[in-house]
C-alpha cells in the first residue's frame, strides 16, 4: 500500500468517526432530566404509543424515542405546547426556577456537551496515531522478514554447495604463492632503485662538501696571505720610523717646557709673534709632536695600557678641584696662562659624572685591543696605544628632522632616511658593523647628491657584495706636511680673522698633493691626513668643567665661520666639514676624548639650528688631548678649541672598487 492511498484512507475513517460523534453530541440524551421532559407527562410509552399510531414506518426509519432525532429530523416544536405532536406547553424541570421558560437548555448542559466533544476528539486522534503506529510497526516487521529471508537463502545456498576437496585446497596455495612470488621481484625492483638514488645523493653531497671546503681553504690561505702583506708593510713602516727616531734627538720635556714658556711670554709681551717666530714655533711644536709619537709607538710595543678606572677616577677628582679652587681664589684667565681652567659652575658636571658612572668595558682580540662602551653608544677604542672614539650621527640628524625610514636590506646593510632643511631628504646606508658606506640629499627637485661614499674600502674582498669581511683598521700613517705658507695662513685664529680670512681658509685647496682618496674614517682618525688641510681654531666658545653645553650668549660667535660655509655651500653643495673638538692635558684621557666629542657635535647643532647649515654637510670628530696647539700638562684655554676643516679634497667618492 503507497503512502498516499494509505493517508487517503486514514482521512476518510477518521470523517466518519468524527460525523456521528458530532451529531449524538448534539443530542442530550445523556441527561435523565432532559429525557423525562422530553417524554412528557405520559412518559415514555404515551410517546412510544404516539410514534406507533401516527407512524407511516418505511425501512431504516429510527425511532425517536430510543435513540433521539434522526439525522435530519427536528427537534420539538416552538409553537407546540406539548411535548408531543398535540403541543402544549414543556414540563416543568425539577430544580427549575418558576417563570423560566423551559425551551431553553441550561447552561450546564452546553458544558457537559462540550467536554463531551471534546473528548471524542481526543480519542479519535489517539486512535490516528495508534493506527499510525501500528502501520509503521507492520512496514518494519515485512522490512525485517525480506531481510531475513534473504539472509537464509543466502545460508541455504551456501550449505548447498559441496565441500572444497584437498586438492582445489593445495590448488589454492599453489596459486596465492604464484601471486606472492610474481609481486616480490617488483618490490625488490622498486629497493634497489631507492637505494640507487640516496647513494648518488649522498656522493653528490659529499662533492659539493668538499669543493666548499676547497673553496673555503682557498679563501682562508689568500686572506692570511693578504694579512701577512699588510702585516710585513706595517712592519716595514714601523721600522723605518723607529730607525728615523733613532736618528732623532732624545725628548727633552723640560727644556721644550722653558724653550715654550719663554717664546710664549715673548708673544703676549709683542702682542702677536712675528710669522718667522711663529714658524719656529709650528716646527718646534712639529718636532714635539713627533717626540710623543715615537715615545706611543714605543709604548705600543708593549701592547694596549688596560683601562684603569681607578686612575681616572682620580684624576678627575684632582681636576675638579683645582676647578674648584680657582673659582674660589680667582685663578689666572690670561690666554695660555698656567691657571686658565674651565669655568667651574654648580651642577654643571652633573651629567658627565653620571655618564661615567655608565661605562662599560671589554677586551677584544685576546687583549690587543680595549673597548669602552658609554650609555649613549658612544664607543671609546684603545689599540696600538691609539685611542679614538665613534659615534653615531644619525642621532644628531634626528635633532634637525625627524626619522622617515629604516630597512634592514638582505645584503645586511641598514638604510635610514631622515628629513633634512628646506624638504630634503638624507639617505644613510651602514654595514653591519655601522659604519658608513654611503650618504646622499635628495632634493625637493628630485637631484641626488652624493656626500659620502666608502663602499670601496669597507667591500667584502671575498666577492662582490657588502659582507662584515674583518676588520678595516683606518689609521693612515704618514710623514708630517711640508707648510710652506704663513703659520697665521694655514691655521687661523678665528678672534683675530676677518671674514674673507675664513673663507680663504675652507675654500683653500690642499696644502701638498694626495696621493689618493680616503674614506672618513680614514680622515677622521688619521690627524696625519687631517693637517694636508687648513683649519679654523674658534678658541672663544667657553665650555664649563665637565659639560658640552654652550649657552645661547655664545651663538653670535659662531656667525662669520657659518657665513663662510654657506658661502662654499652655495657653489659646491656637496662640500663636507669637520668640527674638531680637543681638550687641554687636564684629567684622564678617556674622559677627555668623550668630552671632546660631544663638544664638537654641540658646536655642529647650533650651525644646524641656529644658522641652517645642513647637518648631512658636517661631520664631528674629538679628539681629547691627543693635539696639543701648547704642549703643557696644565689647563690651557688654547688647547681647549673647536676647529673646522673643509675635507672635501680628502674623501674618495669612487664608490665600488671596479678594478
């Protein structure tokens, strides 16, 4: 039977199960009262002998006294007053109020009427959804008996089949181990093949291992040799300068002090020296300088001195308070007098001594070399008895314009891009190491301008891209310049220069010819180097006892010299200057090379800031006590100086190293 002949019968039972409830619900025959009244006073054989006589029976006709109404008929009638067909009017109901009528039912009756129906409805569904069930039950037992039957016919017609025989058993195995010796050979097939290969692999790698090793032997062979070149030309150089100060006089410090002593107050007594006086002076300076580097190439035989920080604890203390004590005695500030210390001001070292309290130290190369780390990154290198100190100037370009960019390239070298004056851009490219390979302004106007560019003295010998490679020492050891012009022409006195002085002097070329390029650190940390060019010595920035801050009185001093670059600047806009910052002999010489740095970077803030010099255009470099201008161990206002170079003709701008 399909579902839909199926529902179509469950409708049309459950319409005739519905259909007659409705009707006798409609008829209170329940109600004895009801029945009564509806008998009337003769009961229910004056009504049964009514129906008799006036009864023309036809077949199926019910009887209205035993089972009610018909389908079809009515119900007493409204005009009658009896509860015959004679009329009449209703009996009375017992319990019925007088003056009610009796043709209209109680309420009571409608309920119990309505209950009654609804509780027909309520069977009638319970027996839908017992029908439903038991359709369902019938659907799942023939599903269950086909699945059964199969199943035993399935059983049947095993059981039917006869019983393997031994020999279809023994023809079985023959055939499985047929199957099993046909798939082994391509299994072993498939081993060998595997093995074939992981055996060319393996000899493979170990080709290329060991041609990297060749490679790698190679290399390391032709960088010892290059090392033990360089190592035998230093030797030679180190050789023929010994046997040069073999030749020389022995060092006399204390005549030199009194030969000095006596040329200087001869100078103050004439006002300014004479310029055969002062070449005198220059060459007997020359010839002292040269006394105090043959006694530190001396003591660098010996190796690097150990940084004592107790000693230079000690030493700073003792200069404080001889700062102290000439404030308070009014010490002499005449100009190179032996008591012309630095201004002492409470609170003015505040800053210096914390610094110092920062320091960190480390040794590297097995002790060849000391390094001393400061809280702000600068880092202070002893090594050959020689002791520079760098620093990072991007810090100083983010004084002047904020940071745009910073990438760290695959090659490892690290690109930083800064806002410069007037909307340019400053491009700075670094190894890993941080030095500077590269330095260009991008103008507003889309023109590259190229500062700085050393990446041919730090390239990786190794091949052609960037790499750390090892370690490029930058000092330049040269023979003193031949000056062959005026003392007051080749270094000026920036009190007693004119404008046109000062400009002569940056815009002047080199005193002698170079024999090549250098790179800035090259320049920076070979004084050799430094003194082909002419200087500016602007001794008349006064700084306090252990500061580098200049206040905003002093600015104005520096105005001619800030003239004087823009002039340069405004022809060639890729000059380059160096602030050179030194100090006097007083204290340690670390401590003085650290102030002698920032001191320096102080000055090339305010020509920044103040007079809009553009910062990529200048470079800073201290250099502590290492250039006396007046070789004393005392405070000194002249040894206690900023000068300015133009460099320009000393840098290589080459670029890569083609050859």
């Amino acid at each position: 039977m399909t579902h839909r002949a199926f529902t179509a019968a469950l409708s049309l039972l459950l319409t005739s199960a519905i259909a007659p409830s409705a009707s006798h619900a409609q008829t209170p025959t329940r109600d004895p009262e009801y029945r009564i009244a509806q008998q009337g006073p003769g009961g229910p054989a004056a009504n049964q002998g009514e129906d008799k006589e006036g009864d023309n029976t036809r077949p199926g006709k019910r009887t209205p006294g035993k089972e009610g109404p018909g389908r079809g008929e009515r119900g007493p009638s409204r005009e009658g007053g009896g509860p015959g067909r004679e009329g009449g009017p209703p009996p009375q109901r017992q319990g019925q109020p007088q003056g009610q009528p009796a043709g209209k039912p109680d309420k009571t009756i409608d309920r119990a009427q309505g209950e009654a129906l609804k509780q027909k409805q309520l069977e009638a569904q319970q027996a839908r959804e017992k029908a439903l069930r038991q359709k369902q039950d019938a659907d799942l037992a023939r599903e269950n008996a086909i699945k059964q039957q199969q199943l035993d016919a399935q059983k049947a017609k095993e059981n039917a089949a006869p019983p393997k025989r031994p020999i279809d058993r023994i023809r079985e195995r023959v055939m499985q181990g047929k199957e099993q010796n046909a798939v082994q050979p391509l299994d072993n097939a498939a081993t060998r093949r595997q093995d074939a290969d992981r055996e060319r692999e393996n000899v493979l790698r170990r080709q290329q291992l060991d041609a990297q090793q060749e490679r790698d032997k190679a290399l390391k062979q032709k960088q010892d040799a290059d090392l033990a070149r360089e190592n035998a030309i230093k030797q030679k150089q180190i050789d023929d300068q010994r046997a040069r100060e073999n030749a020389a006089p022995p060092p006399k410090r204390d005549i030199d002090r009194i030969r000095e002593g006596i040329i200087k107050k001869k100078e103050m007594e004439a006002g300014r020296g004479s310029p055969n006086r002062d070449a005198d002076l220059a060459r007997e300076n020359e010839i002292r300088q040269q006394q105090l580097d043959a006694q530190r190439r001396r003591d660098g035989d010996r190796g690097p001195s150990k940084f004592d920080r107790a000693k230079a604890d000690q030493e700073y203390q003792r200069a404080r308070q001889q700062a102290e004590r000439d404030r308070q005695g009014g010490g002499d500030r005449g100009r190179g007098g032996p008591g012309d210390t630095e201004r002492w001001r409470e609170g003015s070292a505040s800053k210096f001594e914390a610094l110092r309290k920062g320091r960190r130290e480390r040794v590297d190369l097995g002790g060849a070399r000391n390094v001393i780390v400061e809280p702000d990154k600068r880092v202070i290198v002893r090594e050959n008895n020689r002791a520079f100190i760098r620093h990072d100037e991007t810090r100083r370009f983010a004084k002047s314009g904020r940071e745009l960019r910073r990438e760290r390239r695959k090659d490892g070298t690290l690109l930083t891009v800064y806002m410069g004056l007037a909307g340019a851009l400053i491009y700075t490219l670094e190894d890993e190491q941080g030095r500077l390979l590269r330095r260009s302004r991008k103008d507003r106007d889309g023109r590259e301008i190229v500062l700085i560019d050393n990446r041919n003295f730090y390239h990786d010998r190794r091949g052609s891209q960037f790499g750390p490679g090892r370690y490029y020492d930058s000092y330049v050891d040269l023979p003193p310049p031949d000056v062959r012009i005026p003392r007051d022409k080749y270094i000026v006195d920036y009190d007693d220069a004119s404008e046109e002085d000062i400009y002569d002097a940056l815009s002047a070329p080199p005193i002698e010819r170079l024999d090549r390029g250098y790179s800035l650190d090259e320049v920076r940390h070979s004084y050799r180097v430094l003194e082909r060019m002419r200087r500016v010595d602007l001794d008349a920035i006064n700084f306090d006892f252990g500061s580098w801050d200049v206040g905003e009185d002093q600015y104005r001093k520096l105005e001619r010299i800030a003239d004087a670059m823009r002039r340069i600047l405004d022809k060639s806009p890729d000059e380059v200057f160096l602030i050179e910052g030194h100090t006097d002999a007083v204290g340690s010489d670390i401590d003085n090379l650290s102030l002698s740095d920032r001191r320096a970077e102080t000055v090339a803030v305010i020509l920044t800031e103040t007079f809009d010099i553009p910062p990529e255009n200048l470079t800073t470099q201290g250099y502590g006590e290492q250039y006396l201008k007046v070789m004393t161990d005392g405070p000194s206002r002249i040894n206690r100086r900023v000068s300015v170079r133009r460099i320009t003709p000393l840098l290589s701008r080459r670029g890569w190293d083609e050859n």
